[in-house]
C-alpha cells in the first residue's frame, strides 16, 4: 500500500482481510521472493529470542500460514503453539502445510500439532497471562491500531514472559544503502504487486 492507495482506517481491515485471502496460496513464496530468502532465518530468530520453557504456550498473531508458529513446534516439540489470525484463506493454507511439516510435527496428536485460531490481532480471545510467549511476523504495518495491537499482545502474556515482533526497516547507512534502498523502495512493491493482482 502507499498513500494513494491506502484505505482510510475504518476501511483497513476489511481491505488487509480481502488482500490477504486474495494471495493466501502466494504468500509464502512472495516473501522468500521479497527478502530474498532471509525471512526463513528471521523466523527462526524470532524463535529463539522467546526463549520458550519447557512445555510453553506461545501465541503468533498474524499468523499467516503458520511459519512461525510452525518453527515454534519444530523447535519445541512440548510446547503448545497457536496461530492467530483474521483471514481464514491465510490459515487454511497453514492446515494444509501440516501435512508438509516434518513427522516430528505431523505425528498426531494436539501436543504435536499448531492449533489455528481465527480472531483479530486487535481484540484477542484468549485469557489474560496465558503464553509464555506472543510473536509477530510483518503484522503491524497491517493494523489499524498498532498500540491496541501491542496492548493486546501485551495483555495475553504473563508477566515475565516475551514479545517479539519482526518487522522490516530501512536499511543503516552504509556503502550498500542505495542497493537496498531500490530494493525496498522499487523491487519489492513491484514484487508486491504483481502477486497482489495476478
């Protein structure tokens, strides 16, 4: 989205929704495309930083398809990892993935598997304190709210546990900034786009 394009506020959601079901069955690969690969390695950082205990609860809102909550599971098998979000076609493309996953995760069985949940980033239903851990992947540019968003993560974590979002930024000045920044600023809306409407 850029400025001529983008909804006003009351209207973003309903147009995230609808975009995001419009490129469910893309989504994976229009980001390897867009990071060039490196969101699978930021994922699993994402991970890591929650330092989830045995036997965890970990939420991923704006889940997607899953890849986080799906690293999340690779990782800690024990844990109980759920995926949170509002369009359905992005989760059921997520399902579908399960089948995919290595047998570590498809043996069956609640513990061993991602739960998906559909339910908005911005009013999240689960209890107060519940996880361990809250993670987002590329949600909060895609919110209405980002402080209610924030909030609500903030609400459903227990205290002492971890929030970690992942998100991109411009790139520091360096020799490499003007490569990058046409990258950012000119190949990925591009990318962007050309899935977005094929």
């Amino acid at each position: 989205m850029n400025a001529s394009t983008t909804p006003p506020a009351a209207e973003k959601a309903a147009y995230v929704n609808q975009m995001f079901a419009g490129i469910a069955h893309r989504y994976d690969l229009v980001n390897r495309l867009m990071t060039g690969g490196q969101d699978v390695g930021w994922r699993r950082e994402v991970v890591d930083l929650c330092r989830l205990p045995a036997g965890g609860r970990l939420l991923d809102v704006g889940t997607g398809t899953g890849d986080i909550a799906y690293e999340a599971k690779s990782t800690h098998r024990d844990a109980e990892v759920i995926g949170c979000d509002f369009t359905f076609e992005m989760m059921d493309v997520g399902r579908r993935k399960r089948a995919k996953q290595s047998p570590r995760i498809r043996s069956g069985g609640r513990q061993d598997s991602v739960e998906f949940v559909q339910g908005d980033g911005l009013r999240l239903p689960f209890a107060d304190g519940y996880f361990d851990a809250v993670t987002s992947g590329f949600l909060l540019r895609n919110v209405i709210d980002v402080d209610t968003c924030l909030a609500e993560q903030r609400r459903v974590t227990r205290p002492g546990g971890r929030i970690v979002c992942l998100e991109t930024s411009p790139p520091p000045p360096t020799f490499l900034e003007p490569t990058l920044r046409f990258y950012m600023l000119r190949v990925i809306p591009v990318v962007g786009q050309l899935f977005a409407t094929g």
